[in-house]
C-alpha cells in the first residue's frame, strides 16, 4: 500500500502533453506503474527518459497490469474513443485528453458507457485550473460583474503558421475535421463556459485555411518542433484559424478567434467578461493577475494571493502570491482534484473538473461550428 492508497496510474501517450501529466502525478506523488507509446520501441525510449519503470507493448497489456487504477489518455484523438471505451470496460477510472472524441455520436456513446461504469471520467481541460479563472467563476457566481453581457476573446499560436510547419493534428483523420477550433477552441470555449455557469445556444462561424498546402516530413516530428530532412507537399483542409460569434441564455453575447498561424502569439488564450455592474478580463501569458473593470471606480488589477482572493480563487491556489503558477501547476492543480475524488470513490458536488458530459457538449459546439460554417447562418448547439 502507498501513500496514495494504492492508487497508480498509467499513461497512454508519450509527447509533449503526455510527458506534462507524468510531471504532475509525480508531483502528487502518485506513482506512473507505465507508459504506452506508439510502438514498443518508443515506449520504452521515452519511458527510460522519463524515468518509469515500464513500457507497455500494447493497450492489452497495461489493462492486465493489476497494479494500475487510473488511465490517462494522452493518444493522438482518433484513438481517444477506442482506447477509453476499453478503459471503462476494463474498470479503470480515466482521464482523457481533450477534444473527448471525434465525433458527438462517439462522446454520447462516452458519456453512457462513463455513467455505466462507476468510475471516475474526466476531460483534461486544465485551463480551468489556472487560480484566477476560479477566482472570476467565484465572482460571477456572486454576483460581483452583474447580469453578463458580453464575452470576447482568443486563443492564438503560431507553431503552425509556416508551411513547413507540421504535426498529426493537421491530418483530419487523426485530429478530427476541425483544428484550430476542436484544439484550441474548445479550451476557450470551455474556460468561459465554467466561468458564466452557463453554455452557449448558437454559433455563428467563419473558418479559414490559409495554409492548403503544406510540406509534411517523411519522419516523425514531435508537438511544438521543427521538422528536418525530406518532405512532401500534401494538401490540408483543416482549419488555420475561425472566427465565431456566440449566443447565450438570457441575452448575453460572445465573439472569440482562434488561430494557429499567429506570429508570435506562442500560446496565448484571452478571454473578457462584461456585465452590468463589471467587467474582469485575464491573460494566459500574464496567468497571475486578473484585470477588474469599473465604470465609476479605478480599474484594478488582482494579483494571485490567496490572502487577497474569494474561497473559489484561494482553493485552486498552490503557491504563495508573487510565486507565478503556469501551465504545468494548472495539470497539478487538476489531476490533485481528480485524484481526491478517485480516492473518496466519488464526484464531489464542488469539483472543478470537466466531466465526459463536458467534453461532450464540446464535441457538439465543434460540430454546429462546422455546420454553420458551411451554410454561412446561425446554428444552435444540439442539446442533449
């Protein structure tokens, strides 16, 4: 027995996000039993550079490890759907990378199967988990910003704006036929919705593929990183970038972007809230502080402190203030939620984590984004 109470995971993936969430359960301090890679080969060279002990040869083998309680999904997204439908049969709890799946029919059939099964399911949207977007859910939900109004925002990079930029992601049969909305988007979309407490009904969207063409590299290359050697021009239709309004209950409206072929914009997703009383508006790449907007009363700027936020903000918060929390603690920050609840045996009421009905509402956005892209007019978000 651990000091995790026998709790041990493994993790299927082993890229750049895979390689986040062994940080982070090693931060836990819960032990990774093993990995899985794309083939026996790569497993086992990245989990000797990792420093775990296993390697699994296939998704067969790390089930029958008794050793392992948890799943994390780290697989590019086609596998997403196979691989947890095997998870949840095999009895694991799982937390999967988003986008859920590739299609709505696939996370409906997700979300069943999840319920089904009894254990715990989440979708790693760790954006939420930034100390600061609990602060503003907190305020939101108190009533701090009034009635909602408006909400705009991006989420922007560039590591694909070359044409010799390249990664699976741009292959519509293994990233699913949205990009830059089902990668990026959906974080963005996700974030505010978890912030308002409410999801947008309609979408209005304009998508754009400026790159048609692009050099894809005879060898393998890595999320993040340049390609070398031979190439081959093949042709790409997933989206560079989209545009997309938004509709909400009661009235209120959004407006977002999303792009992967930003100059300099290395990752950076904004978002800005504005209601009838205040506004408030945060910065991916400026995570520790919180802009707050007044009509008759100086604007404020609220550094992450604990001391200084609401019960919401100072619960997700980890280190002291002026200590800047980033990406990887937002994985910390999540996967210590996640893992509480995995031990009590069940979703505490106040959890934070997205759920597999999360990621399925997402699946469901990208699919009216697509629908409405292609007939140029309002299209509501299907409900469930």
């Amino acid at each position: 027995m651990t000091a995790t109470g026998g709790i041990a995971a493994a993790v299927i993936g082993t890229g750049f996000i895979g390689t986040v969430h062994v940080g982070a359960l090693r931060r836990l301090g819960i032990p990774v039993a093993g990995v899985l890679g794309s083939s026996g080969a790569r497993g086992r060279e990245r989990a000797a550079a990792l420093g775990v002990a296993k390697a699994y040869d296939s998704l067969e083998a790390l089930l029958a490890d008794p050793a392992v309680t948890v799943v994390h999904v780290t697989s590019p997204n086609e596998a997403h759907y196979p691989q947890v439908r095997a998870i949840l049969a095999a009895g694991r709890h799982v937390i999967c990378e988003k986008p859920l799946a590739m299609t709505a029919a696939q996370s409906a059939e997700m979300v069943r199967l999840a319920a089904a099964s009894g254990r715990i399911a989440a979708v790693c949207y760790n954006i939420r988990f930034y100390p600061l977007n609990q602060q503003a859910r907190g305020m939101v939900a108190a009533g701090e910003l009034g009635e909602i109004r408006l909400v705009t925002g991006h989420y922007h990079q560039d590591w694909l704006s070359r044409d010799t930029d390249w990664n699976w992601r741009l292959e519509a049969d293994r990233g699913g036929a949205l990009r830059s909305v089902g990668d990026i988007g959906t974080h963005w979309a996700d974030l505010t919705s978890h912030i308002l407490g409410m999801r947008p009904t309609e979408v209005l969207a304009d998508l754009a593929t400026f790159l048609p063409v692009r050099k894809r590299p005879t060898g393998p290359v890595e999320t993040f990183s340049a390609a070398a050697g031979a190439t081959e021009d093949v042709p790409v239709r997933t989206d560079d970038a989209a545009t997309i309004l938004l509709r909400y209950p009661g009235g209120a409206r959004g407006a977002f972007t999303t792009s992967q072929v930003s100059p300099g914009r290395k990752n950076s997703l904004t978002w800005d809230i504005a209601g009838a009383r205040a506004s408030a508006a945060w910065d991916s790449e400026n995570p520790d502080h919180l802009w707050i907007g007044h009509r008759a009363a100086p604007n404020q700027i609220l550094q992450r402190d604990a001391a200084l936020m609401n019960a919401a903000g100072a619960a997700a918060a980890a280190l002291p203030g002026g200590h800047v929390e980033g990406f990887a603690d937002s994985f910390h920050a999540l996967f210590r939620q996640v893992y509480r609840d995995i031990a009590a045996g069940r979703r505490d009421p106040a959890s934070a984590w997205a759920t597999f009905e999360d990621g399925d509402f997402e699946m469901r956005f990208c699919e009216a984004v697509m629908q409405s892209a292609a007939a140029g007019r309002w299209t509501p978000v299907p409900a469930r």
